[in-house]
C-alpha cells in the first residue's frame, strides 16, 4: 500500500555521567540491539550497533541526544528515534549547582571558632586547594574557590567555582566545668 | 438535537487554608458567579452563588472537594465541575509536615552549648510549652512536643507532634584571648 508510515515514539534511555566526565567532556558508546529488515522487507534479524555519545564539557543534567530512526525496523512503521537524556552520576564527594560544584567541609565546634585550615579536594584528583579560615564559621558560612567548578558549554574556558559548605561537628557532652568556662567565654 | 452532552472540563481553585484552621477545622464560603440559563434554554444570565465548604480537622494539602456542575450553564454543554484545592498557607512560625508542625528556634551558640529553656508557641495562641535544655543542642539536634500538632483526619482526637528544630547564632567575631581559651576548652 501507499499509506504513509507513522514514527513509533521515542526511545528514551537515561546516561549517567559522572562530574569528572562532565569537566573534561568524554565519549561514551553505548551498545543498542536492533531488529534491522531482511532484503525481502518482511522477516527481521537482530543486529548490534554502538552509538558514540561526545559529551561536551559543561553539559548539563537533561541534556537530550537523539539518534533519528535508530529503533527497530519493522514492514510498516518508521523506525523510532533513540535518544539519550544526561543524569548526574551521584558523586560521594561533590554535588552540582549548575556550573558550581559543593564540598561539604566536616570540621569541629573548635575549628569552627578558633579557625583551620581545611585542605579541599577538586575534580582533578592530583589538585587540592587549601582554604584558611581565621574568621569563625557559622553553619550558614559558604566559601567560594573560583574556577575550580564545571566548565560552562558555550565557553569552556570559563568555569564555575568551588563552593565550600560547612558541618560542624559539636561535642556530644561537656562537662559542669567546661560549661561554665564556655558560658564566661560567650557571655556577649 | 439528541446528540449526547458533553462536560466542560473542572475549574479548579485552590483554596489557602491556615494551619490554625487545619487544626480546629473551619468553614469556608466561597462566592463563585456563574452563567444560568433563562427559562427560553438559550439566553444566560449572570448568578452569584455561596458555596460552603466544610474543612475538616486535619486535612492535607491537595485535598480536593467538588461541586459538581456548578459552572456556567450552556445551551449545548453539561456545565462544568468546581473544584477546590485546599493548600497550606505559609505560616509566620510554623512549618507544616504531615500531621507534625516544625518550629525553629533560634538559640546562641551559648543556649546551645550551657543549656537554656526555650518558650515553644502552639497553634494555641494561649498555650505555650516550655522545653528545657540541659544536653548540648547540635545543628541537627530535634525535640518533640508530643501532642501539639495537627489531629489525624480520622481520629482528630490523635494528634502530631511539635518537632523543634534549632537554629543555632554563632557570635560574630571573638577576640584573641576568648579564642585560646575556647581552644583549651573545646581541646578533646
């Protein structure tokens, strides 16, 4: 017949990046199976395929790449387009806020008051920065390390900071003296 | 005609709601204007309508009540459902989470280290629960108040709780010398 095929709806796969990947851009393939049409354009056979994803420094979380008509073959339908949509791979060290990137420094009530130096890792293993703090650190502190964050995509050159967060550690117990001596202390 | 009506889509409204009237439950009128059909089944004329609602103790937000065909009235269509949302009103004090109310207190860093007695409010505003402190508070530390919160919508007389959460001043500067005995206190 000479109806016009209709496109099966897209396939939609989730790739997971990791922040690393996203500083410096990589290429990733990815395996897809396919039902691919015989030369007599009934009977099917399965085939193989790699696709090569160039993932860009700097993208971001729902960026889509679509591969058109990459779905399987069938007699009467258009093959549906793959596409592939870019997650954060959660990272144990850092999470992302755009171009920024968040370290969660634990230090100590102590640090915290009298001050520390507090050595914080970037993306780049063989690169710490070491951040000093003399001042004292609230738990709402935020501290920015510029250019050590992820690289913007139109502008890869330029990139986001570092933004240090603090978790600070309390005692569990004082005892009556420490008390007493921490109450004169803070008495303002 | 004898073709089957159709049905307007609902029209939904939301409807702001305070914790205060989640807690007793409340009745709410609301004035809606409609379009009514003359007695000819052509031409309209404008209405005003009270529509009460009933809100029970305890209700979630996104609780829906409806009003079936109480939208304007057409020749040709069946009217409209109305529906209303119930949504939480931000609260000055506090904030809403299931059937507990979260309070932050803001405390020093002094409270929180030597102890201190905090007047908690209620939804109550003649009630006030005091919760004292001889522990160190943390930054993630929380109490309960049982008993103080939102009744459960099908036993109202079960209520939550009143979950306090600490918001902890850290002084802004310390001189030299509160420093270095600070140090030596804080030590282990």
């Amino acid at each position: 017949g000479t109806r016009k095929k209709t496109q099966d709806p897209p396939i939609e796969h989730e790739l997971f990046v990791s922040l690393e990947e996203i500083a410096t851009g990589a290429t990733k393939k990815m395996k897809i199976s396919r039902k691919v049409l015989n030369s007599d354009n009934r009977s099917t056979r399965i085939e193989d395929k790699v696709l090569t994803i160039d993932i860009k420094p700097g993208w971001k979380q729902g960026t889509k790449i679509t591969f058109p008509r990459e779905g399987d073959q069938t007699p009467t339908t258009i093959p549906a387009d793959i596409v592939f949509i870019i997650k954060d791979k959660p990272h144990p060290t850092f999470r992302r806020d755009g171009s920024d990137i968040i370290y969660t420094a634990k230090i100590t009530l102590r640090e915290a008051l009298c001050g520390t130096i507090i050595n914080v890792p970037t993306l780049d293993p063989s690169r710490v920065r070491k951040l000093q703090s003399n001042d004292i650190i609230k738990p709402t502190t935020e501290k920015r390390l510029t250019g050590d964050g992820l690289p913007n995509t139109k502008q890869p050159s330029i990139r986001g900071d570092i933004v240090v967060k603090f978790d600070i550690k309390f005692p569990d117990t004082i005892s009556r003296d420490q008390r007493d001596m921490m109450a004169q202390i803070l008495r303002n």
